[in-house]
C-alpha cells in the first residue's frame, strides 16, 4: 500500500479520456437513436439524449454545429448524429459530442418543411381570410426575383404581351442560397415601405427543394404575410409548393402563370370593349327608332293636327252636360210643382173656410179662440160669428145644451 500509486479523481477521468479520445473508432462515428430530453439553453448549445429500445447516451451539440441544422430537433424524434465519444471530466460520464443531425427515414428538409408549414399554419398565417384580391388593373407590377434567371424574363414577356400599359419593377434579390432568405424578405418591405406596386409577384423557376429552400424560410413568410401590396407567389413548377406558396395571396403554378394572374388580357379587354360599344350603340339606336315611332304616333294624332279640336270637343260636351243639368232641373221644377199642387189642394180642401163656403159658420170668443162647447161663454159675452163673406158680433143672450 505503501508502494502503491494513489491516483486522484481527476487523474482517473483524465486518463479514461485520454484512452477514450486515442481510440479511432470512437473518434468520428454515426449512431441512430431517439431523441430524448431535448433542451436547448440560452447559451445556444443542445443538450439531449439518445436512446433506442434497451441503452441510452447522453449527448451534446453545441451551437456552431446546432445552428447549422435544417430543421428543429424534438423529443421522440429518430435521427442518425454523428460525433466523437469523449470524457467530461467533471462528471465522469462519457458523452457523444455531436457534430450532424440527420431526420432518420425522411430528409432534413422536409421535416424542417413541415415543421414551419405547422407553426405558420397553427398561427394563421395560411387562414383565407387574409388574403388580399388582386387588383383587376394594375398600373404597377413588382417582381422580386434573380435578374439573371429565365423565369424574370418569361414574366416581363408576358406582362408586356398581356397588359403592355402597366409599368413593370423588377426587385433583384438572390433566389438561392444563405443570403436569399434575407434578401428577398427586405426588397419585400422595400416595395410596401414605398408602395412601389399594386401586386407583388415573387418566385423564381424550377429546380431541387434546396434550389427552392429560401421561399421555405420563416424570414420570407412573414415578409409575404405582412405585405400590403397583395403577392403572387411563383416558385418552380406545378407540383412545387412551397410556405411562400401558402402565405401568399395567390399561388401561381408557374412565374409564367403568375404573369397571366396578375393582369388581365389587353386583347380580351379591348374585344369586351368592342362588344360593349357594339352593345351600347344598338341599345341606343333601338331607343331612337322607339322614340321616333312615338313621335311618328304622335303626328298623326288629332291634338297636333287639329289643336282647337279638343277645346271644341270641350266645349260640346259641356254644352251636353249643360243641357242635362238644365233637363234635370226642369225636372225636378216640374216635381215640386206637382206636388206644391198637390199638398195645396189637399190643404185647401182641409181649410175651415171652404166649410164656411157651404153655409156653416164659426163662432169666436172675444180672445180669437174657437167656440166648441156652450160651456165656454156666459150669457151676456160678446162673440163673434165667422161666416163665409164678413163676420157678426153678437151678445149671448142664453145658451142651450
């Protein structure tokens, strides 16, 4: 024991990670696994572990290598890493110090693609509710896009073929590579800081999903999703599809087909013109030819011809009903003397001189009234006698019953 070497701890866990870091297998390796307790801390390193279904191996990435990943790492998610095995010597523990990521089974890419297409999607970036319409005539076409590649080329043809009275802004950014991203994004803003279009078209043709990556950046999808200008997006070919094809306003299957989305045909505008006018001047010509058979009608008509004829018709008519008032009138005169004649010979024959006139008289008391009772004078009363020519007045003298 005396002679014996007693090592320390840190002596030990160096010299394992000597052992450890000499071995040449365990200096470059590729191991597939699942991730696990994925962390990533503010100091920007990864921190996770891999297992499969019976070990586990803790590991770490730290941030040059992690930032060079294509898509975002989870937990429950295969992958193949590569690194070296080597010793923390704090702790004692051997780790894998990875240096690559790949999605096990599927390409990085696409899974950084669907990731984002799910973030975007779960914020509302892709809801049909805020997309703009197109204007139907543009005076201002904005392209962002390379300078160099075909498709600007096919768009500016078409544009000018279509629609030659709009004016065409070209935006030339880097459709390929680290820089696109950024570049397309700020010409973007550019253009609606200001407002140099009525609709944006951005894009670029066909190609590999790493040639079309930068319309798959988040930088580039929000750009698009802020913009007030409406954006046609037209990236590669028909079953291309990119996040700038789903944030846009429009998708067009091909930059040539954003071209013939973003304007209309001048031919086809000037046909409908032509039938427009067609239309107008025969509707207007119908209304004339109209009017003037009206007119014509109203020539032959006898107010025109004859002006006094309705005042003189007027004026017979009034005679007429003049005529029948005075009819109705006589009539009605004729009625009330008929009966005037009949209700005086009725009174007449009523009347109390007529009795008088066949001898009868009628006595009176000295007040005017009418004597019928003996009852109502006494002897020595003066009354008067009414008879059919003058009157008497005599003295009561007696009475009898």
């Amino acid at each position: 024991m005396e002679n014996q070497h007693i090592f320390s701890v840190t002596e030990v866990n160096g010299y394992i990670k000597q052992l450890i870091d000499n071995t040449p297998m365990l200096n470059g390796l590729f191991i597939r696994g699942e991730l696990s307790n994925y962390k990533i801390y503010p100091s920007g390193h990864h921190y996770f572990t891999l297992k499969d279904g019976e070990c586990a191996l803790r590991c770490v990435m730290f941030r040059g290598a992690a930032g060079k990943l294509p898509f975002r790492p989870e937990s429950g998610m295969k992958v193949v890493v590569f690194g070296r095995i080597s010793v923390y010597p704090r702790d004692g523990a051997y780790q894998l110090y990875c240096t690559q990521m790949n999605a096990d089974g599927i390409g990085d890419l696409y899974v950084a693609f669907e990731q984002l297409k799910e973030k975007l999607y779960q914020e509302g970036l892709f809801d049909e509710a805020h997309k703009k319409p197109l204007p139907p005539y543009p005076r201002r076409i904005a392209i962002v896009t390379s300078s160099a590649g075909a498709a600007v080329h096919d768009m500016i043809r078409i544009l000018r073929h279509r629609y030659p009275v709009a004016k065409v802004l070209l935006l030339p950014v880097r459709v390929q590579g680290v820089e696109a991203p950024p570049e397309i994004a700020g010409a973007i803003r550019y253009a609606n800081r200001w407002k140099l279009a009525d609709v944006l078209i951005t894009g670029r043709g066909g190609g590999s999903i790493e040639d079309l990556w930068a319309f798959n950046d988040e930088r580039v999808a929000r750009a698009i999703y802020a913009s007030e200008i409406p954006v046609i997006s037209a990236v590669g070919h028909e079953p291309d599809v990119t996040i700038a094809d789903f944030v846009a306003d429009r998708r067009a299957s091909t930059p040539s087909n954003a071209a013939e989305i973003a304007v209309p045909d001048m031919v086809e505008l000037l046909r409908y013109l032509q039938d427009t006018q067609t239309r107008l001047v025969q509707s207007e010509s119908n209304l004339l030819e109209r009017q003037n058979q009206r007119l014509r009608s109203w020539e032959n008509k006898r107010v025109l011809t004859d002006p006094m004829a309705f005042i003189q018709d007027k004026r017979m008519q009034l005679d007429f009903i003049q005529q029948k008032m005075g009819n109705a009138a006589a009539r009605l005169l004729d009625n009330d003397i008929r009966r005037f004649t009949q209700l005086t010979a009725k009174l007449d024959a009523l009347s109390p001189l007529k009795v008088l006139g066949r001898g009868y008289a009628m006595a009176q008391d000295g007040k005017g009234s009418v004597l019928r009772s003996s009852e109502q004078v006494q002897i020595g009363d003066n009354i008067f006698i009414k008879l059919a020519q003058g009157s008497l007045k005599c003295t009561v003298d007696g009475k009898g019953e």
